[in-house]
C-alpha cells in the first residue's frame, strides 16, 4: 500500500460514521410551526390519492395561500427537507385526476424552501428513503431501538415513532421503522469494518494478530449482515402487503407535471432574487426554468424513495469491494443519499477494492471464510428481499388474463428483475 493510499484509509477512518452509523438523534424542537400544522391537518383528515373532497381541497389552498417562510437553522435543514417533502407529496398526489396542467404545479411556498433546502443538502426536492427514515424518527423509536434486542425478538412499531406518514396506519409506520432498525444495526456492521480497514492499512507491519483482526472483524460483520436479514424479514409481521400497495406506494413516487412533463416548482411572486433561481439551473435535478411562468422544471424521471438509497446497504457494498455496474441504478440512487453519507460512501469504495484485492491475493484461509461469510450473507439479504417485494409488489397487482403486470419499484425500475440481478452479482463475489 503506497504512502498516499495511507494517508487516504487513515483520513476515512477518523469518520464518526465508523462508530455511530448513519442514524442521528431525533431534534427535540420544531423545524417549522406553519409547515408542521399543515402536515399533521393533512394526516388527521387523511388526505386520499386523487383526493376531490372538499376537506382535501380547503387543505390544498391553505398551502397555496401559504407564505414563502425562512429556512430553519442548518441542524434541523434535512428534518426541514423531509417535512417539505411529505407536504409536496400530498399536494401533488392528492391532487384530482382531471386537475389541468397548471393545477399541478407546487405553489411557491412549498416549492421554495423546497428547492432551497435541496440545493443546501444536495439531494433532489422529492421524497427519498432518507426524508421516511433518517429524519422521519421520533425520540420514542431511539428509546425503543436502545433496550431492544433484535435478536431475540422483533422490536414494537407504533405511529408515536415516526414524525410523519401518509396512511395514518401502524403499517406504514412499521415499514419505514425496519428500514431504521437495519440502519441502527448498521452502526455495529461499520464497527466491524472499521477494524477490518484499520489492520488492513497497517499493512507494512502485518502480523498474525492484525490478521486475525481482520477474520474475526469480517466474521462479525456476517453476524451483522444475517441479523439485519431477519429484521428485513420481519417487515412482515407489522405491514399488510394491500396496505403497502394501496395506501403508502401510490404517495412515495416522485410526482410529475402531467402529460410526460417534469413536475413543475412555482417561485412565483416568492421574492427569488434572479440570481437565485439562476443558480437553480446548475442542480442535477433540474431540467431547466420557465421565467414567463415563473417556474423551475425538474427532470423527467426522478426517483420515489426506494430501499436502493440506503445508505448502509451502499456502505456494505463499498466496504466489501462489491462493483455494480457504473452509472446503473444503484450508483445513480447515491444522488439521494444525504451527502455526508454519500461522501462517506465514495471514500470508503477504494479502501474496499483494498480490502478485497488483499482477499483475493494474499487473504489467508480464516479472512477468506469471514469475507465469504459476508458476502454470502449479502446475497441472503438480497433474496430475502426479492421475495419481500414479490409479496408487497407482486402479490396485491392487478391481473390482465391471469397475468400480473410487471411492477415497478418506488425507485422506477422492474423490480423482481432488478433485485434478482443484484442479488446474483452479489453471489458471484465469493472469492
């Protein structure tokens, strides 16, 4: 290992996410009075997909009547982002079905603190896996993450632990708390990696000890891996399949502006200074800005929140030096992973190439048993998932003569196709 190559694995190593993972503590103040009140009038109604009442509608204009408010402060912009976002999506997927093309654009004082905070954190202005699961936990779940043991029995999930949901049912609140409860067990898995890195980066003093490190690190992170397998599984156990398909995945798509447009984001009579929305345009997710309507064009296209956004998933991938295919799916959904998450990501994808190629040439028998163990555990996480989203996915379609659809994940893509193929790339790792 050169002595810039060091340099590199000693700088990632000093990351704070080796030790406390990806989840953070739930703020105990308010992002946004206003913002707030409108979110939970819209989960106590509960606003419906194509929802043309009268109460979805009195909702509706209260957030068109609604004032471009100031950003909160920087610790609390991404839960600002997640509750922006949940309000966006009920504005847009409550709309009616035969609302015109202007009806569906999102009025200024939504979409403007909207796309502030996505420009500030980097991300797109849509709902993503981070808005329902980073930043969508109470005090409550930490609580109940704290004492609960995964191993011997599947944690409680209750409303009281999400900050937000669309259904207003336990179910849903259960489904983005499995994801949270993979995530806190992933704290441990980087642990785990950590230690794997550090004696891999002592290369030039190798000894038998920083050896056995790296087996027993590599062994601990399967154990790891398997758990957060049989947490996967547990999804089951809280969510009705018709539930999840009905009344959750119909609201986590990315919303659109109709007719094949990008969904449309008003700045209209917002107080944007020129320059402001100029800068607008050099966003990834922007296609380009309408100044005659006053209005920012997203992108055709945009991702829903999706499980390929997570970011302890993509961290195992790097870690493990597992490569998907460059500019697919799974790398283009690290543009909606919170950016320190996603740096993290990147820094740690060649120090897993490291670790596998030191597997691959010069691994002793124990390190290739605890590597294979690891990614062996991978692809049983990937099947067990294949098969979650054939009973959430698959299961609950319409048939047309007897023939299911093919169904699309949150994220756009063929799903069971999409997933096997992971999976079996997964697979063919073993060393």
């Amino acid at each position: 290992m050169t002595v810039v190559a060091q340099q590199q694995d000693a700088n990632l190593l000093d990351s704070p996410f080796f030790q406390h993972g990806f989840l953070e503590p739930a703020p105990p103040e308010a992002v946004c009075a206003e913002w707030e009140t409108l979110l939970a009038r819209a989960m106590a109604l509960p606003l419906k997909i194509t929802d043309s009442s009268p109460q979805a509608e009195s909702w509706r204009q209260s957030i068109r009547n609604m004032p471009v408010l100031p950003l909160p402060s920087p610790h609390l912009l991404a839960h600002a982002h997640s509750t922006l976002t949940f309000l966006a999506h009920f504005y847009s997927h409550s709309l009616p079905a035969d609302c015109t093309l202007a009806e569906r654009v999102l009025p200024a004082g939504v979409a403007v603190p909207l796309m502030r905070a996505s420009k500030a954190l980097g991300v797109p202005p849509v709902l993503s896996y981070a808005d329902t699961v980073f930043y969508n936990l109470t005090p409550a779940f930490f609580d109940t993450c704290s004492s609960a043991s995964y191993k011997s029995s599947p944690a409680r999930s209750s409303l009281d632990q999400v900050r937000a949901t669309f259904s207003h049912t336990s179910d849903e609140a259960h489904f983005y708390l499995t994801s949270a409860r993979i995530e806190h067990v992933g704290a441990s898995s980087l642990r785990a990696v950590h230690t794997a890195l550090s004696a891999l980066s002592s290369q030039s003093s190798r000894s038998m000890s920083s050896e056995d490190d790296i087996a027993r690190s590599l062994s601990e992170l399967s154990a790891d891996i398997r758990l957060m397998a049989r947490i996967l599984e547990s999804v089951r156990e809280g969510c009705e399949p018709g539930i999840y398909y009905d009344a959750l995945r119909p609201w986590m798509r990315a919303p659109d502006g109709g007719a094949g447009l990008g969904w449309r984001l008003s700045f209209a009579s917002s107080g944007m200074r020129a320059e402001e929305v100029e800068e607008m345009q050099a966003e990834e997710w922007v296609e380009r800005v309408d100044w005659d309507t006053e209005e920012v064009l997203c992108k055709t296209g945009l991702a829903g929140a999706t499980a390929a956004q997570s970011s302890i998933i993509q961290a195992l991938d790097a870690a493990l030096g597992l490569e998907h295919e460059s500019n697919g799916f799974l790398h283009r959904m690290r543009t909606y992973i919170p950016r320190p998450h996603r740096r993290f990501i990147n820094a740690l994808t060649p120090s897993g190439l490291s670790l596998r190629s030191h597997i691959l040439h010069s691994g002793t028998v124990s390190e290739k048993e605890g590597y294979n163990k690891c990614v062996e555990a991978l692809r049983e996480m990937r099947t067990v998932h294949v098969r979650i989203a054939a009973i959430y996915l698959v299961s609950p379609a319409p048939r047309v003569v007897g023939r299911v659809l093919v169904e699309k994940g949150t994220g756009g893509t063929a799903a069971i196709p999409f997933l096997k193929g992971v999976r079996d790339r997964t697979a063919r790792a073993v060393v």
